[in-house]
C-alpha cells in the first residue's frame, strides 16, 4: 500500500515534467518554424 502511495506521485511527477518539456520545445520549434515562414512570405512579396 505504501508502495503505491509512493509510486503513483513520482509517475505522474516524471509524466508531468516530461509533457511540460516537449510543450515548451514544440513551443519553440513552432515559434521558429513562424519565423521561416514569415521571412519567406516577406521574400515573396
């Protein structure tokens, strides 16, 4: 029982960190990504 009081927090810690960390790199892929495109719209004009 103390097993699974213990365990079930740091899974759901670890799963926590590791979506807030692929958010924030999708963040910036994306954000970069934005910043090709808009210069490529801005070389086609």
């Amino acid at each position: 029982m103390t097993f699974c009081i213990y365990y079930i927090p740091t899974w759901y810690r670890n799963s926590y960190y590791s979506f807030l960390a692929r958010y924030q790199l999708e963040n910036r892929l994306n954000i970069k990504i934005d910043r090709i495109i808009f210069i490529f719209k801005g070389a086609l004009k």
